[in-house]
C-alpha cells in the first residue's frame, strides 16, 4: 500500500451479511472528502460460505482500487438473537481476516462512541447519522443507511487519528 501520511485514508466498514456498507474518506487539509460509498450486497437465500467469499473479494477488490491505509469496523455490540449474531461476528471475522491479509491495520469503534462522534450524542438514531454524514461530508444526498454508518466509522477514525496526532506534537 502507498504512503498516505498526508492524505490518509481510511475505509469504513459496517459489517453485515446482507448488505454490508462501504465508506471511503480522505482527509486533506481539516476536510474529509469521499472517495466512495455504498454497500456489499449478497442475495437471501446464498448459503452462507458464498456470502462469506462475495465479502472478502469485494473488500480486496475495494482495498487494491482505493488503496485505504487503514479499516475501521463497528465492534461487536450487544443482541438479543444469538443466531444474527453468530452470523454478524462471521461476516467480520472474514472481513478482518481479508483485511489482514493485504496487510492492513484493523481498528474497532463501539456503536456509542461513533454516534458520538458523527452526532455529538451517543444515543443518536439512524436517520441522525444519515444527516449529518451528509453535513460533515458535503454530500448532495443522504447516504443509504449502510453506506452512511459505514462513513461513519470512517469519519471517527479519522477524527481519532487527528486527536492522536495533536497529542503527539
């Protein structure tokens, strides 16, 4: 992967076997531009390995097109069905582990702290987020609820990466 000390970028993802959204920022200067958005779509009924493989090529196709220098993923949060979840924690365990494997660093954000950060409130709703990830983003739309909390995640760790380089300095 290039060096992007001075335009880091950072691909968000918010993980889910079905539609798993997708969300590429870059910061140049104090401004995050988007690179791409969307989601990752595996239809009902694909047994689950196929929609485990359609993941993992879709992440590296993203990561050798857009070049990221870094993943933030949503980390596990609490659910009432265990079935959903076994099914979440395999879809970012081979997210990760894709992630890995082109040699990216992986860093996890509790749901809490990205609303936080995207909506200064840490029990902000979907729709919140949708706007203001079009407020902070400058975009003409708000983004599909996927692709949004994916920028989300995006947006956090690059406002963690800018806190953590002005504590350096």
């Amino acid at each position: 992967m290039p060096d992007n000390a001075h335009t880091p970028r950072v691909l968000g993802i918010d993980t889910s076997l079905r539609s798993t959204g997708i969300g590429i920022l870059e910061r140049t200067g104090s401004r995050m531009l988007p690179v791409y958005y969307g989601t990752i779509k595996n239809q009902a009924g694909m047994p689950l390995t196929a929609c485990l493989l359609n993941l993992q090529d879709r992440i590296e196709a993203l990561i050798r097109e857009h070049e990221p220098d870094a993943v933030a993923i949503e980390g596990i949060f609490y659910a009432k069905n265990v079935k959903t979840m076994m099914i979440l924690c395999h879809a970012r365990g081979a997210i990760i582990a894709q992630c890995a494997r082109l040699g990216l660093p992986v860093y996890e954000y509790e749901p809490r702290r990205v609303k936080m950060a995207v909506a200064g409130y840490g029990g902000a709703q979907k729709l919140q987020i949708q706007k203001m990830v079009k407020t902070l983003l400058h975009l003409d739309e708000e983004p599909q609820n996927d692709a949004a909390d994916a920028l989300a995640l995006a947006i956090t760790h690059l406002h963690n990466r800018t806190a953590l380089s002005a504590l350096a300095n």
